[in-house]
C-alpha cells in the first residue's frame, strides 16, 4: 500500500516536473536559454549527475550546453563512452537506454567507464520539424539512480515537449530575421517618419501601403484612436509622386456641417450671408496634390454626395457656382470607426465606401502589438528626456512588466503621454518606476503580481497532468477528469490546450 502511494507520488510529482517545464519553455523567447534550461531540467527531473546538449553542425559536434563537465575535454574527444553513445544515437535517430554501464556487454568492459564512475545513461536524439539537429545526453554515477524504463519514458517526452518549443523558438528567430530584413528594405526603398516598429502584423501594413504609395488610387486607413493613422497618410503621400505637391488635411468632425461645404469646394462672393468674397475651397487648394479626409465617417450625408462627384469625375463645383470645374487630387480618409456597419445604419453612403477604399489599411491597436510597446516607451523616454534637458533615465524591469501587460486603450498616443508623463515627474538621474505611473495604468501591476493559482489555472493543470498521464489520449484523460469527451474538448480549446 505504501509502496503503491509512494509510486502515484513520484509519478504526480514527475508530471508536475513536466508541466513546470513547458511552463518554463513557453516563456523562454531566447534561444540560448532555452536550451540551458532543457539540460538543467533534464538532470533535476531524472536526478542525473552531468549531461551535456550537442547540435550538429557541417563541420562537427557543437556542445552548446554542458553540465558538471569538462567541456575540453568533449570537445577533444577525450570521453570515448559518451562519444561512441552519442554516434550512435544519432545516426540510429533512436533514444538508447544504458541501465547499468558495468553490466552492459556494449559498454562495460571499456576502460573509461570504470576510470569516470559511469554507472547509468540516457541519450536521445533532438528532432526539430523531422530532422534530427542534436542530442541530449544525461548520466548518473550512482548505483541508487540507475535510469529505467521508467525514466526513459520520461525522458522521451522531455525530448517530445523541449522539440516543440525549440521548434517555436526557431520559427519566432526566422521570422524575426524576416521581419528585420523587410523593416530594413523598406526604410531603404520608403520613408515612414514617426514610425516604428517590429511588430509582424504592422510591418504587413507598411509593405502594403510602400507597394500603394506610387499610385494614385483613393486609399482607406481603419484603426482605433491613437495608432497612428495620421503618420500612415503621411507617408503614403511622401512616397507618391505627388510628394512635392500639396498635401492638405480636412478634419471631417472639427468643422460644423454648415461651414464644412464651404471649406471643402469652396464659395463665389455673394452665395450666402457673410460671403463678402470667392473662396477656394481646400479640395482646390490641393490641385495635383493629396486631400486627407480625416474622420470621413463624421461626414455629413450631404456633402457625402458631392464628394462622391468629386472622387467620380474630378470634378469640385463651389457654393454659388454654376458649373463645376475639374480638379486632380489623390483622396485619402482614416476613421476609427467600422464605415461597413455605418453603411448597414444608414449614416454612410455604400458607393462612397466603395469609391474610397481602393486599398484598405488595417491598423492594429497597440495591445495586438506586444513587441512595439517597450520599443516605443523608450523611444518616448528619450525624446521626452532630451527635450527637457535631462539625462536618459534608466528603465526599472519590475515598470517594463507592467507596460507591457497593460492593454493601452489609447493605443501608441496613449503610451507617448504616459512616458512624457514619468520623465516630467521623475528627478533627474533617477530610475522611472512603477511607483510613479499613472493609477489606471498601475492598478494592472496588482494583476500583474497575481500569482497562478487562480480557479482557472488550477483546472487547465489538471486537464495538463491527465493528458499527459494519459500519453495524450483524451478519451482516458477525460474518463479520470470525469469528463465527457466533447466536454474535454471544449475546455482545452477555452485554455488554448493543443
């Protein structure tokens, strides 16, 4: 009975190790780190006294890790047991279990094995997308830790959980380097002023809207307040061809529907009280250049038909005018709001929709942006020091979580204010910190600090042990969780478990 107990306690307390380390390897985004951590894990978990992570590489073996040993002397080759393990290893693309090295026919009449006080080995090939890239290879000299079965199951879904997240890692790496060469080629090719980013989804934008520049064609800029749509249109006309030309902006929601006729085509002497002489309109005014609507969606129904003329024919006809006159202007609008619904409410007229949306550029709200916020906040950090004539202060970790949990409801805007905000406030040559954010952004450091063991943590745990206990069966892991099968599912797919 006690051996019994003594058995589910070890094997709850091995899964926990487990579960701990995919925590672990979820949250690792450096490379280096990661594998540091596979070995370190590996030799906690399976109690082993040294081990070391070898990669392949053209010219050889790389040990990128190693634990407890002489690196020189695997390097030259200097550990004919472990090396002869390792070939193996590698080229049957197997995991090999040594139980007992003295006993073992293979290995135990070879000198080294009785010079190192080798007793145990597990190795393993490392896997990334079908091909094996390296090994990890563990020891133990302990007659009381001799490795098992038991262990080498362990250690084969070790293996399994630390090639997925490598996997990942080099994938996030690939696409990094992407990013990096599609954010260097564009700033050569196109000039983006204000902007910055690294984010993957906002360097698409920037692509599209480099590829739509050069041409004429009306263009729309959707995103909440603060994402910089302004800087978008900016740089869409700074890369046309009309570059040297006019570039006027009509604010659609600033100018009271009676008056925004007028400033827009214009008006003769005469038309109305008050028009004593011709204006021209800023429609005209940007002849051969770019017109940006800003807040179009705040258009009035009214003025939405003319302008609709205008993007038609090119055509821009006066207050008091009797015939229009034509006019060559590139259109482009931005709104924060959802113009397909506000066609589907009757407020926005669906040809007009059609005639400026050409193209389409998506913003994303910073908070879909998660790299870009500490680029930003220190950005902000040191316009703002300069500017004030202070020195660059130092950016505490403990404040940089906190940005970057918080979900930014005013978007890019939102983070510039808060970081002009904390240089104003704190004394020169002193560290910025949380103690001196704003309140509504530091109350997120309270569910930042939270710890894990909330309700629903503990219950995507426990889908996570049983499935691995289960080997990955969900039909078993959900009888012993007293689940149904759909109703497993359906909580894996609330907790993002694959």
């Amino acid at each position: 009975m006690l051996e019994a107990a003594s058995s589910t306690d070890r094997k709850t307390e091995r899964l926990e190790a487990l579960v701990a380390l995919s925590i672990e390897l979820l949250r690792l985004d450096d490379y280096d780190l990661m594998l540091d951590a596979v070995v370190n894990r590996s030799l906690s978990i399976l109690k082993g006294d040294r081990g070391f992570l070898v990669l392949e590489r053209g010219d050889g073996l790389d040990f990128k890790v190693v634990r407890n040993w002489s690196r020189e002397e695997l390097e030259k080759q200097g550990e004919p047991v472990s090396r002869s393990i390792l070939a193996r290893v590698l080229e049957d693309r197997a995991p090999l279990l040594v139980e007992d090295a003295l006993s073992d026919e293979r290995f135990g009449k070879a000198e080294s094995i009785l010079r190192k006080g080798i007793r145990s080995v597990l190795a393993a090939p490392l896997e990334v997308e079908g091909e094996v890239v390296g090994a990890l290879y563990l020891e133990s000299r302990s007659i009381d830790r001799l490795f098992g079965p038991e262990e080498l199951e362990l250690f084969r879904r070790i293996l399994e959980l630390s090639s997925r997240a490598i996997e990942s890692c080099m994938r996030r790496i690939l696409l990094q380097q992407r990013n990096s060469l599609l954010e260097r080629d564009l700033l050569k090719r196109f000039k983006f002023p204000g902007i910055l980013t690294r984010d993957p989804g906002f360097l698409k934008v920037l692509e599209t809207a480099a590829q739509v520049a050069p041409s004429d064609l009306p263009v729309l800029v959707q995103g909440p307040t603060g994402t910089g749509k302004e800087l978008i249109v900016r740089s869409l006309h700074l890369n046309s061809k009309r570059a040297s030309r006019p570039y006027i902006t009509v604010n659609c929601g600033a100018v009271s529907p009676s008056l925004l006729e007028s400033e827009l085509f214009g008006h003769l002497r005469g038309s109305f009280t008050g028009a004593s002489r011709d204006k021209i309109g800023l429609i005209p005014a940007a002849h051969t250049g770019t017109v940006f609507l800003d807040e179009v969606g705040e258009l009035p129904k009214e003025l939405q038909v003319k302008l609709l003329r205008t993007l038609q024919f090119g055509e821009v006809q006066p207050v008091g005018a009797s015939r229009p006159s034509t006019v060559d202007v590139r259109f482009i609008a931005a709104t924060n709001r959802n113009l397909e619904e506000e066609v589907e409410a009757g407020n926005f007229r669906e040809d007009l929709l059609y005639r400026l949306n050409a193209i389409t550029l998506e913003l994303p709200p910073l908070k879909d942006r998660p790299g870009d916020v500490l680029l930003l906040f220190h950005h902000f950090v040191e316009v703002a020091a300069e500017q004030a004539g202070k020195p660059l202060p130092p950016v505490t970790p403990r404040l940089e979580r906190v940005l970057q949990e918080y979900s930014w409801p005013g978007n890019v805007r939102d983070l510039e204010n808060e970081a002009r905000r904390l240089v104003a406030i704190t004394p020169p040559g002193t560290p910025l910190t949380v103690e001196n954010l704003s309140k509504r952004v530091s109350a997120g450091e309270a569910a930042v600090a939270m710890p894990l063991a909330t309700l629903e943590e503990m219950e995507k745990r426990q889908i996570e042990l049983h499935l691995l206990e289960a080997g990955g069966n969900r039909t078993q892991a959900a009888q012993t969780l007293g689940l149904s099968r759909e109703g497993l599912r359906k909580k894996m797919k609330r907790y993002e478990l694959s």
